[in-house]
C-alpha cells in the first residue's frame, strides 16, 4: 500500500533509519496510575474516546454533548455509563473526522496497537469494540507490556508541586522509575504560579505542606518551589514546563514580586498583576534552572477554558481551549537580555501560532544558545502543520535549534503512532532536500536519526548523566 507521507523510494529508505529506533516522550500527559498499578485497561470507550478532548470536542462542535459521551461532570452529575452507547455514538458520527490527524491517528492506533483492520462506521461499530476489547483483556495489552511492545525508552508524566509523587515512588520500586528510570515526571507549577487559577491560595498552601515551608510570604513561596523541585528530581525529572497564556517575561524586584504575592493571598489581585506575576516567574524559574539543571519548557498561546460554558460543566482539559496570536519577539526579550547567551539554561518553547514559526521563533532560536524549538502540538501536531514546521524554521535555525518530537498526549496507546507519523514526515522533508541537491543523502540519514531520538536525548537530558 503507498504511503502518502511517503512518496518517494528516498523518503522510505530515510524513514527505515529511523523506524525502529527507540520511543522518546519527554513531554506528555499520560496517567503515571497507569503504569504503576498496571491493571487492564478499560473498555474501548473509556480508554479511546471518553479522555480524547480531540475527540469530544469535535462531536461537542456538531451538538453532541460531553455528557452523552461519558465525560464526567464537574458537579458529579449524570452521564453516559454504557462504553457501548458512547462508542457507538463515536461511529455514527465517524464521518465528522474526515481528514482530521484525530481519525489518522485512531485508525492507525486501530491497526497497529489492536491488529483491527475493520473500518469503522455504524454498521460495525460493535465488531469493531468487541475486537478491540477482546484484546485488552489479553495480558499482552496491559500498560505495562504495550510500553515495552511500543518500544518506549523514557516517558516523562507531568505533575504539579501539589502531587505526593506517591505514583512515581511505586515506580520506582518497581524498577521504573527514578532517575534514569522509564517513567519519570514533568514539574509543572502552573497551579501554584497563575494567581487567577481557581484554588491557587489552597494550591500554594498545599505546596507548603509538601514542601515543609511557610507560603505565607513570597520568600517561603519561592523556597517551597525549590524545594519541590528536588523532590521531582529525585524521582527523575529533567524537565519543567510552564502553560502560560502569554510568552510574556518580566524582571520584577523582589519587594515589587513580594507585594503581589501578598495581594493574591488576600484575595486581592488585578489581572495586570497576574499576569505580570506569571512573567516575572519564568525568570525565577530560569534562575533555578541553572541552579538545578532542570530544562524550562513554555507552552503559551492558549486562550484557556474560552467555552466557559463547557468549562463550568466538565472542568479544564476537555477542549474549551483555543489558541491565539502570540508575541515571542518583546515578550522574550527580559529572558533573553539576563539569560539568553548562557549556554547551560536550556528553554524549549512551543506556540500554537505558526504565523510566528519564520517571522519570530526561527530567528529567535538561530540567535541565542539557551532557546531551542519545541514540535508544534496540540493544533498544529498534525502532518502539514509539521511539513510547514520544518519548511519554516529549517532556513534560519537549521535542524539542531529544534528538540525534536514530543507527542504531548494523555492518549497512551497512540504514542507509537505520533511518533510514526512523524518520522515520516520529516523522511518527506528530507529527502525533498536530497532530491533538490540542498543535502547529501548520508547527512540526510545522519539528520534523520537525530531528529527521531539523539535531538531529544540530549536536549531533555535523557541519556546517561542526564548533562
């Protein structure tokens, strides 16, 4: 069968470079319950569709609401129980995917995970499910052996400072996890560090617990963070990562940080001072990165929860949120001027706004040691967003500004399939270059591996001495 990413017998002959090299997922969502407890998946439903906000959310689009698909209610409310009703429903409204990467990846997911070639559609919506959970209740599909099926050589979860870690610690046991292991976390502060967030004075308090430090003033707070940020070292974490709604960056006196600290503990805070707040933290966490050598990661551009409505209903992390236009050039900059040319920060930024990948980010990236490009994700992880990816960027940062790929996914049993997907892709982007003499075919193949697995390793400190 001719693979349409695949046109050419070059583009195949460098995608088998890369096709059996091991799994890196440096950045992801994946449930560490998962793989620490180790129980049989669920049925079809709960597990490919009812977490899915890819999924629910294009069915939200044509009126089908979360509730009729098991997604469950902020207010503990009633929803749809039956996995049979709900993957059912995902049949009958299969032609909603055409030409979306949510259908290409669960097709292939079908295929190659649970060996279903049956088309789905109505008509086969329950030989498809019971195949499907025929295979699950093999032990072969348990998350445990899939990981080691799949070929995965590192997945980091993520994680926020108010987490006991107690997952990871049964990892460990396990022989999974620490540092070094196959499971290892994402410290993920957002929840501490965005004064708007619902909860954020019972977040930081709970933090201060954990991190036996009083979040009662600015310094504890800032104490409590560090402090956590050796307990998720300890359990093997190379990496933080920061969502936040802007690229914005800002040098704040420490009395100037401390009083809006104090405001928000009094309930008292403006949005410019939230914001102004979450700026000048990437900073601080900047500086404790050279402290502890943890790569700062930043995720900005999405307008969160933007359907309030559905927000209101199922809670964050269920497709209410849209990206917008964001600016890296100003907004980097007082990152930049105090830490850019230091060669042991590592940043890796991402954007959900592809205008800026030639204007901004390439240049940016091509410019100052510490920054690096992350993969477009989330609504530009799709094949042509990632051709016009590398097409953009390659020009002015080459390929080892970039940190390779990162599936950034809760999906579990569709990590092999993003990472094929691609692979292929950039087998497509380089042997275009072959093809128009811009790359001699051994460099492409050389380039070729390092994108799929060297890039990452070493960018996410995944190898030996993690350096």
């Amino acid at each position: 069968m001719t693979d349409p990413l695949l046109t050419t017998g070059l583009a195949r002959e460098l995608y088998a470079v890369a096709r059996d090299l091991p799994l890196l997922s440096p950045h992801g969502h994946v449930n560490p319950a998962l793989l620490a407890d180790d129980e049989p998946f669920p049925d079809p439903a709960r597990l490919l569709v009812v977490p899915d906000h890819y999924v629910t959310r294009m069915l939200l689009s044509q009126g089908i609401p979360p509730d009729r698909l098991g997604v469950p209610r902020r207010d503990g409310g009633p929803v749809e129980t039956d996995p049979r009703a709900i993957w059912r429903l995902l049949a009958a409204n299969w032609h909603l995917f055409r030409g979306t990467p949510s259908r290409l990846w669960l097709e292939q997911t079908f295929r190659t995970v649970f060996e279903v070639d049956t088309p789905l559609r109505a008509e086969t919506a329950d030989e498809v499910y019971d195949a499907i959970a025929a295979r699950l209740a093999e032990p072969e599909f348990r998350p445990r052996a899939l990981f080691e099926r799949f070929g995965i050589e590192v997945l980091a979860t993520t994680e926020s400072p108010t987490d006991d870690l107690s997952r990871h610690a049964k990892l460990a046991a396990d022989g999974w996890g620490g540092p070094g292991g196959r499971v290892i976390s994402t410290f993920r502060p957002d929840d501490v560090v965005d004064l708007e967030r619902e909860g954020w004075a019972a977040n930081v308090a709970r933090m201060g617990e954990l991190a036996g430090e009083d979040t009662g003033t600015y310094a504890g707070y800032l104490a409590a963070l560090r402090r956590r940020r050796e307990a998720f070292i300890a359990i093997g974490t190379t990496s933080s990562d920061h969502g936040h709604p802007t690229a914005r960056t800002a040098a704040l006196s420490p009395a100037d940080a401390a009083r809006i600290y104090d405001c928000a503990l009094r309930g008292e805070v403006s949005a410019a001072d939230a914001e102004t707040f979450r700026a000048h933290m990437i900073l601080e966490f900047a500086r404790m990165s050279l402290d502890d050598g943890l790569v700062l990661q930043l995720h900005p551009g999405a307008s969160r929860d933007h359907n309030r409505a559905l927000f209101a209903a199922h809670g964050r992390d269920v497709g209410g949120d849209i990206p917008q236009a964001t600016d890296y050039v100003h907004a980097l900059r007082p990152l930049l001027d105090a830490y850019g040319m230091e060669p042991r920060l590592r940043v890796v930024l991402y954007t959900l706004d592809e205008t800026a990948f030639s204007r901004e980010l390439a240049p940016l990236a091509g410019g100052y040691p510490a920054l690096f490009l992350g993969a477009p994700w989330w609504f530009l992880d799709t094949p042509d967003a990632m051709r016009r990816f590398r097409e953009a960027v390659t020009d002015s940062a080459g390929f080892y500004n970039t940190a390779g790929f990162v599936d950034d996914t809760r999906a579990f049993c569709s990590i092999p399939v993003r990472h094929d997907i691609a692979r292929r892709v950039d087998a497509a982007y380089l042997a275009s270059l072959v093809e128009q003499d811009r790359l001699p075919a051994d460099e492409a193949a050389e380039t070729m591996a390092d994108l799929a697995y060297h890039l990452p390793k070493r960018i996410f400190k995944l190898g030996k001495g993690r350096s």
